[in-house]
C-alpha cells in the first residue's frame, strides 16, 4: 500500500498508486459486488449491467481505479453493482460530481450512468457542459422514454403524443433527440447502441474507453413494466435487420436485407434513405467518425426521429480534443514552473506590507 | 487639540485622534479606487483602519442620480479603532446626486468637500435639488470647502494629448491629492500603483498622477487646514491590508499546505462572493484547482466530487446560490465528506440586495436542508478573522469527516483592514490519515467510525482493496450498504447529530470580557463584533457596566455558552437579521434574550448600539 500521506506534493494528485492489474488477472466476478441486484425482472438495465461486468476485466484497469457516478433513477443504481468505487449522487447532478472526481483525479477512470430524465431533464445542465469541457468521462445515458422509479410519467425523450400517468391527454412536447443535443453540446465522442446487442453493446463501450475525454453512449433500454416495446422497431427479429443502421467509420452507410438500402446525401444537405440498386453503390454515404465538422454526424442524427424507423447505431463522431482535467494539470505545473512551489508566507506578504516595531 | 510640530517649511497640522472620511460620486467616478488608494497609503502610514465600501448593484446605474451613487468610507485613527465610523466628519462629495444621498450621515460641523464643477443646472436637476445647495445657505452648519475639480483636472493633465472628456476622468485623482495633502498621506505608493497599473497606457498614468499631484498642490496653496493623525500604536510584526474576500481565499490555501491537500474549488460567479474564486484561481503554483461551473448546483457537485476524490473540496457563494446547494449540501451531509461551503451573506429574500450587507442566512445555514441534516457552523467576525475562520472550516471538516459552512457578510467581504501576518507555526495542524486498510477482517466498511470524533473513514479511489459505493439512501451503521431498517436509520439520524456535536469539545469555549460585576451580556456572532465592541467601549465610558462575547461556532455552540449567559441577568443579542441568533439561543437555552435587530444593507453604527443597549438593559 502506498496509501498515505505524505509530502506536499501538490500537484501529483493525491495516493495516486500504480496499476496493481495485470499482475492477477481479474474476472467478471471481481467486478461484482455483495449487493442484489434490484431491477425489475425483464429489465434491460440487466443486460447493460453484464455487458459492463464483463467487459471490465478485458479493460486492464485496475479496479481501485475505477469510478462509477449516478444520479436518481433505475440506472443509477448501477454503481452499488460493481465492486469498484462509487457514487449515487442526486437526481441530475451526476456529470457534476464525476467532473469534479475526474477533474482532481486524471488518473482515474470515471464513468457516469444516468437515465434519460436524469440526464436530460433536470440534469440536462450539467451534462452539455461536461460534454463541452471534454471532461474524461464515459456517460452513459440508459434512454427507456419514460420515468420508471417514480412509476411511469413521459420523459424529455417519450414521443409526442404520449399517453403516460401525467399526460392522460397525450404529451404536448416534442422530445430530445439526445445523440443531437450531445453534438450540439461539442461532445468529442458520441455513440448509439442497444440493451439487446450482445455484441454492439460491449464493443461500443469500448470504443467510449479508448477515447480520452468525454464520451456520451446512448443505449435504447426497454422498461418492461412502464414502456414496453418502446424499441421494438429495432429490438424484434425484422427489426434488427431491416431497421438498424450500423455506422463503421470509411464505409458506406448500407443496412437492410443484404445491405439493400442506404444513405444518400443530398447537394442542399439533407440524407436520405434510398434502395441502393436505383442510385448505384458510388453515390452512397461514407461514414466519417473523425471529421472534426460534426455537421454529417448531426445529419445523421436526425435520420430517424425516434426508434420506430431506421436508425443508425454506432459510433457516430471520435475526435480528439484537450481534455479538461489533463489541461488544467497542466495549468497547474505551468504556474509551478514560472511562479515557484506556492509558499504561503510569501503569499500573505504580498507586495503592500509594513512593519510596526 | 494640540499644535503638533511638524516638518519643517511645513505649517503645523492640526492633531486628530480619529477621523471618518467619506468619498461619494458617481458610479463612474471611480470612488471605490480613490478610497482603496487612500487606505492604501493610511495603511502604509500606519494607523488603524476600516474601510465600508457602500456601492450600487448596478454596474452603471443612470449617471449623476442617486441610485448610481458609489461610496466609500474609511476610519482612521492612532488607536486601534472596531469599526468604520458611524458618522463621517468629511465628506466628500462629486456631484449633487453623491451630496444629497450622504448629506445626512456627515456630523454637524463637518468637512465638506465638494466638486463646485458639477452643481450645475442638469445635475442638480438629477439629484432633485431645485436649487443650488452651495448658494442657498442650506449647508452652512458644515465647513464647505468648494473646489472645481473638473476645472482643476483638465488644466493640470493638459498637454497629454488626452481629450477633455478622458482628461475629466482623472478628477477622481485629484480629489484625492486635496485629501493626501489634508491628512498628511504620501503619495508615493499610490503614484508606483498608477504606473504599474497603466504601465501600457502611459498617457492615462502620467494624467492620473498630474492630477494627483495637482490636488496636492491645490490643498496647499489654497492653505486648506491641514491636520494629522498619528500613526497607532500597534502591536509589532509586519502588517498588510485585508478584505474578507482575500482573508477566505488565503485561509483555504493555508489549510490545504497545513492538511498536504490540494484544493478544488467549484464556484459560480455571485456578488459579493466571486473575489474568492478570482483571488483562488490565481493561485495555481500551489496546486489550487478552480472551476467555474455552470451553475451554483454544479459548482458545489464538483467540490463534493473532488473531496470523494481526496481533495478538499470547496464552494463559495452568496445570497440565492445558498438556496441552490442546499440539496447538494444534504448530499455531502449523507456522504459524510469533507466539504467547506463559504456563504457570504446579503439581503435577501430573492436576489435582494446583492451588494448590501446582512447575517440573514443564519437559520439557513441551520435548517435550510430537509430531513435531519446537520452541518457546523463557523462565522468570522472580522476581514482578518476570515483566514482564521477558513484554517478552522477545513480543520473541522477533514478532522469530523463532515460539511462545513463557513459564514461571512458583504461588509466583511468588501470592508478592508490592517491584518498583522501570522507565522505558520500560530495555524494549527490537519492531520490527514487516508485509510488503507480494510477495517473489518479483509473487509472494508466506509462507515465504521472513529470512537472519539465519530468520523467515517475517508478511503480515496485509488486505493486497491478499499473499493466501496457510498450515496444519498440511508446507509446501513458500519457497512454503508443501502438500508431502509427503521432502527438503523434512527440510528444513523442520531449518530450524524452526535458527531456535529462532539465538535463542541475541539473548539474554543466562549469567552467574555468586560465588567466583572456586569449584570448584561451583549453576544453577537459574525461581523458585529466591531460595533458591538465600540458600543461597549461608549458605555463603559459613561460607567455603565456591560460584558462582551462573541460567538465563533454557531453549530454547535461552544461547550461552556449556557454557563456563560446564565452568569448575566440579561442577554442582548443584535444581528442584521430579524433575530435569528436570538431564536436559537432561546430555543437552546431557555433564555429570554433580546435582540436588536437591523436590516437595512449596512453594518449597526456603535452609537446606535449604545443607545438600544442602554434601552434594552434598563
């Protein structure tokens, strides 16, 4: 252990230790935590929590590095599931306090779990401006369309129309499209995927670790009990095929039955879906993840006005930005380097003092 | 009054022992830096001092009307002097709107200087005076001492080049020259101030220090009286000049060197409050990470996050913005981290009075969570007590595992005074013991707790095995785990409020001075103290018996405060609220104590105290 305190050393973080992974080779079981899991049964937080489980050891961080924040929710009870460092902080505030963990602490590992009201409606604030920081986080916003742990009133995301406990009538709102509110927020790294993609799900995550900074992934979750089917045209058999639009970066944007239909752009901007044979591969869209203009990846996001048509899954903009908690170190040695060390009694002196004898 | 001999060439200054010194014009004018450079060089000269800086929310209100009147007062003396003065005996007046609001305050037979330039026919029509004050004898129970300073100005910073309208600004200069030369202050440290500060713009600087120097000049061949007031006798070491503000900024960064922690500050910019997060965001070689967050809700998330992090994590804020932390402090209360929440207090309800001063946010801080959600209390008392008052803040908080609101006020924010440098050696130490080990056989348990201090363990990321998940549901007693037990939460309601209250052992016992044989008491807390202690100094000069003390912790109070108001038959307590300090004391301690009570955006005059004490104690 070299957990202590020792020395002034201000800016080296504080009992930061060394990777002690790689030495033992950890398992989904180390990730676990003693806590039963208390979901609803059918719930599609459990798949999202055993795609993160596992996917934690292949990682190489060591666990005592890592941290999970969440706000009020369904979801936010995720971070009691993992046996790693945790916060289950208040309804929205969670981008807030994991700005604060990553800002003192570059050397961890942060994640963010937050529902869609969390995330969008009374935590809606903190998130565009963690995402604009670029503060090292990985958010991942659980979207079922509905509030569930307060049993079933519409969210920011639950379509127009919606008839819910507090809108008998039908919701009057237009919903957040939430993959276009992260681009508009500046976000570097934003991603789309599924509760029910066993193989998507995982390999998105992976793509929001290796990228430094923030990383907003929004995965479709059903909630059986006050939304169900919310994602069926994507989530059923047919859907899978004929309405999921996977992004790969450099390729074309095809999906359907054999890759049957596409993406077209045209000259005013605007995409289109289109039967790929009646306007020729060529003139198919390619994805660019990198494109430092989020302009295509906004376009995209505004395919499909909710998941009830085809919608593009996958990462949808990775660019490289400085990172917030790394620029602000390097403040911090920058000031060290030109002023000195701070020394508190040169602090108070100042420049305008005197002496009484 | 003597004839002190002074200089030689020089005439003999007439001895003061005290002065009050108001300077009032428009918000434009530039007051509040002409009064800072002239207890700049008071201080430098080395009398007591306090200053109250008295200026409009409004950044440019209308020019030459009275809610765009900006004042500044300072009182000086050769004694150690409590408060900044209840009347001025001169003011300074720039234009008939600074004349009018202020008139009021100077004592009969005061100085009253006034730029002759500006009564003409448009301002005085702004400031509502039909006729013209310095003609119609309604100000002949003053010495009036009438001097075109716009005139002087532009004469004086001719051939500059500036323009008539630049020329102008520098009035508030020359103003201060007539004022340097009156009471004998140099002018050196504020002619170096002006060239460092206009070091890229020398025409302004060398109009600034013309101007300077040609009010100087003015007040001597005008054989304006001239008096002095000797430096104070003063305890040695070396002094420097405070506000509030600083005193908080330095207070936190000293603790973080005494705790070996850096500090994290999340602030959102609020009137009077935002001169710590600039004061801490300068100093960055010692480790200080500041965010300006994009809101007071995000700001006080951040510090939470940070001090889960291993960083003592502080927020800042005033007014409204106390209202917006309150759900975030119930977080840190349930968590039970480190957290300094520094509330600079103003009017209020809603946004109130942003830059007048008020103690109203004492019930606040108190109660103002729902559910049982105890949080300490400590309150400076003075500019100088804030650097104390923040040492003491983060000590409690790190050592008790626990938020802390540290409370000041915008008098003591703004309000600047002599401060004598402390040595290192005089802070206390914060010892800081991270935890690394498991604490139950291979097992950690984030909320097995110290018998003495009942603080939990503070186990920081990055410590291999201590893995844990802490939040805002009820926790189980030891484990920490999610608990909806009746009992157990009964308990942890009760275990929370114990270790607030152990404090009580680890601070100051409450201390009064005064008459031995006094039957009242006058308690105050936070920035009172002064007029308090100038109100007992009246009294006892008229041979009225009365004692003084002063709280410093608010929750809890000190172990020994019902011993020591029980001594008194009666119990006075004044406040710039509507009594809060005295609903607790009450409620404590089944004491009937009076109160005093102020709320009009300015600290209580002594006199004014003297006067209700007298009232109340009879």
């Amino acid at each position: 252990m070299t957990q202590s305190n020792e020395g002034p050393s201000f800016l080296e973080g504080v009992g930061i230790t060394e990777a002690t992974g790689g030495v033992t080779t950890l398992t989904r079981k180390d990730f676990t935590s003693d806590q039963e899991v208390r979901w609803c049964p059918g719930c599609g937080d459990y798949a999202i929590l055993a795609a993160v489980q596992s996917l934690m050891p292949d990682l190489g961080i060591p666990r005592e590095k890592i941290v999970f924040v969440s706000g009020i929710g369904c979801a936010a009870r995720f971070p009691y599931y993992l046996d790693t460092y945790g916060v289950h902080g208040i309804h929205g505030r969670a981008p807030a306090i994991a700005t604060g963990i990553a800002t003192a602490r570059p050397d961890l590992h942060v994640w963010v779990v937050m529902g869609d009201g969390d995330a969008l409606s009374i935590g809606g604030n903190h998130l565009i401006h963690a995402l604009r920081r670029n503060v090292n986080l990985k958010l991942l916003m659980f979207n079922n369309q509905i509030y569930g742990l307060t049993k079933g009133q519409y969210s920011p995301t639950s379509e127009k129309g919606k008839i819910t406990k507090s809108t008998p009538f039908g919701s009057l709102e237009t919903p957040f499209n939430p993959i276009s509110v992260a681009l508009g927020a500046e976000a570097t790294f934003v991603a789309r995927t599924m509760d029910v993609e066993r193989k998507h799900l995982p390999k998105v995550l992976r793509r929001a670790v290796a990228h430094r900074g923030s990383a907003f992934v929004e995965i479709y979750q059903n909630c059986n009990i006050f939304n169900d089917g919310a994602f069926m045209a994507l989530s059923s058999k047919e859907g899978a095929t004929g309405n999921r639009i996977y992004l790969e970066h450099g390729k074309p944007i095809r999906f359907g039955p054999d890759g049957a239909r596409g993406v077209v752009m045209h000259p005013d901007g605007q995409l289109e879906i289109v039967d790929v044979a009646s306007v020729g591969e060529d003139k198919i869209l390619l994805h660019d993840e990198y494109r430092d203009n989020p302009s295509l990846a906004f376009a995209l996001s505004r395919l499909a006005d909710g998941p009830t048509q085809p919608t593009p899954m996958g990462v949808f903009r990775d660019v490289d930005r400085p990172v917030y908690g790394d620029a602000m170190e390097h403040q911090l040695h920058a000031a060290a380097e030109r002023q000195g060390p701070g020394e508190i009694e040169r602090l108070l002196h100042g420049s305008d003092t005197w002496t009484v004898d | 009054m003597t004839q002190a001999p002074t200089k030689q060439g020089e005439r003999r200054r007439q001895e003061l022992d005290r002065v009050v010194i108001r300077f009032a014009g428009d918000s434009g004018d530039g007051m509040q830096l002409t009064g800072e450079r002239f207890t700049s060089a008071t201080a430098f000269f080395g009398n007591d001092l306090a200053t109250l800086p008295d200026f409009p929310a409004e950044i440019r209100a209308p020019a030459g009307t009275i809610p765009g009147v900006s004042a500044f007062q300072i009182h000086f003396a050769d004694y150690d002097i409590l408060t900044p003065g209840d009347q001025p005996s001169v003011l300074v007046a720039m234009n008939p709107a600074a004349l009018k609001a202020n008139l009021e305050d100077l004592q009969h037979g005061g100085l009253l200087i006034v730029n002759s330039d500006a009564f003409e026919k448009r301002n005085l029509e702004k400031a509502g005076y039909e006729a013209n004050p310095l003609d119609d004898g309604s100000l002949s129970v003053f010495q009036i001492v009438q001097i075109p300073m716009t005139k002087l100005t532009v004469e004086a910073v001719k051939g500059t080049g500036l323009s008539k309208k630049e020329a102008q600004r520098s009035k508030n200069m020359l103003a201060l020259g007539v004022i340097s030369w009156m009471y004998g202050r140099p002018l050196d440290p504020t002619i170096e101030w002006l060239e460092k500060k206009f070091a890229k713009k020398p025409g302004i600087a060398q109009a600034n220090v013309l101007a300077l120097r040609a009010g100087h000049a003015f007040g001597e061949t005008a054989e304006l009286t001239a008096y002095e007031v000797k430096p104070a006798v003063l305890a040695p070491g070396t002094y420097r000049r405070v506000n509030g503000n600083q005193a908080v900024a330095y207070g936190l960064i000293a603790a973080s060197v005494q705790a070996k922690l850096p500090l994290f500050l999340g602030s959102y910019p609020i009137t009077p409050a935002s001169d710590i997060l600039h004061e801490l965001s300068r100093h960055k070689n010692f480790g200080v990470r500041t965010v300006q967050a994009e809101d007071e809700i995000a700001a006080i998330g951040m510090a939470i996050g940070a001090s889960f992090a291993g960083h003592i994590g502080i927020t800042t804020t005033s007014g409204p913005g106390l209202d917006l932390k309150s759900e975030s402090l119930g977080l840190a209360v349930a968590l039970e981290l480190p957290l300094i929440l520094v509330d600079i207090q103003r009017g209020g309800p809603s946004t109130g009075l942003p830059t007048k001063t008020e103690q109203s946010d004492l019930l606040h801080a108190m109660y103002g969570r729902h559910g049982e959600s105890p949080v300490p209390i400590v309150a400076a008392y003075s500019a100088s007590s804030c650097f104390w008052a923040a040492v003491e803040a983060v000590r409690l908080s790190i050592t008790y595992m626990t938020p802390v609101i540290l409370l000041t006020d915008g008098y003591l924010a703004t309000g600047a005074e002599p401060w004598r440098l402390p040595t290192m050696d005089k802070l206390p130490q914060i010892p800081v013991r991270f935890a690394t080990q498991p604490n139950v056989g291979d097992q950690f348990w984030p909320y097995l707790r110290d018998d003495v201090t009942l603080a939990r363990p503070w186990a920081i990321p990055g410590t291999p095995g201590l893995e844990h998940r802490i939040g805002g549901l009820e926790k189980a007693d030891g484990t920490g785990n999610i608990s909806y037990d009746p009992e157990n939460h009964q308990l942890m309601t009760e275990m929370r409020a114990a270790k607030v209250k152990a404090i009580e052992e680890d601070i100051e016992p409450l201390e009064w001075r005064g008459d031995e044989d006094a039957r009242v008491l006058v308690l105050g807390w936070g920035s009172t103290y002064g007029s308090i202690g100038a109100a007992c100094r009246r009294l006892r000069a008229r041979d009225i018996k009365i004692a003084q003390a002063h709280l410093k912790h608010l929750n809890p109070f000190p172990k020994n405060t019902g011993q020591v108001l029980r001594r008194f038959d009666k119990v006075i307590i004044p406040e710039m609220n509507t009594g809060q300090l005295a609903k607790l004391i009450r409620a404590e301690f089944l004491i009937d104590a009076k109160s005093i009570t102020k709320v009009k955006g300015l600290p209580f005059r002594a006199g004014e105290l003297e006067e209700k004490i007298v009232e109340l104690a009879s």
